[in-house]
C-alpha cells in the first residue's frame, strides 16, 4: 500500500486549515496510507488541532516557535514525511478544499511517469 503525505502550512489561518483538514478526511482511503502533516508556523495564536488517527489516515501537527516562510515550514513537512516512508508528498496551501477522489486521481497520473 503507497503511503502519501499532505503538507500543509498555516500562518494565523486556522479558519481555512481546519476546513482542509476537514475536507482532507473525507478522502478514500481505501488504497493507500495517508499522512496530513500540518506545519504550524510561528503563529501567533495556536492551532486547535491535535495528533490524531482513522482508518488509513493520521493527521501530524508540528509548531514551530518561529515563521519559516513558505519553503522553509514545508521543508520540515516533507522531512517528517520522509522519516515516515512517504512515497508521495502532496504541498496544499491551506485554503484548499479537496474532492475525497483527488489523491486517487493524482496517484494513476503519478504512476504513469517514473519521474514523479
């Protein structure tokens, strides 16, 4: 079974990153694992998430005590990803709503070209 990593970052935006979180647990995950992986970047009132599992799902929170800026928070999403054994690692803005079908849909175009 793949496993897929979803990073995502938040910057003072805890309206929009709990509703793609919302939206991301809806997805099939019937094929493969999913890892969200939310990257709270310094902001300057905390995420109400927490670690959490179901079905093939789990859902990372990560603060950090500073903003990384853009590049720098994902980097340490995709590092967590990879300790994980991530095969795929998906970057979401976190005012993404997404089709519980996406992953699946990214994965056949994925798997059809060995360089991605």
């Amino acid at each position: 079974m793949k496993r897929i990593s979803v990073s995502i970052l938040n910057f003072n935006g805890e309206k929009n990153t709990l509703e793609c979180v919302e939206s991301l647990k809806k997805i099939d995950t019937s094929k493969f694992k999913v890892n969200i992986i939310v990257i709270d970047n310094g902001s300057a009132e905390r995420l109400n998430l927490k670690d959490s599992q179901w079905d093939n799902a789990s859902l990372k929170v990560i603060r950090s005590e500073k903003n990384l800026g853009f590049s720098g928070g994902h980097n340490v999403g995709i590092e967590y990803a990879l300790k994980k054994g991530s095969d795929f690692i998906v970057i979401l803005n976190n005012d993404t709503y997404v089709d519980k079908n996406f992953l699946d849909e990214l994965l056949k175009t994925a798997e059809k070209d060995a360089r991605i």
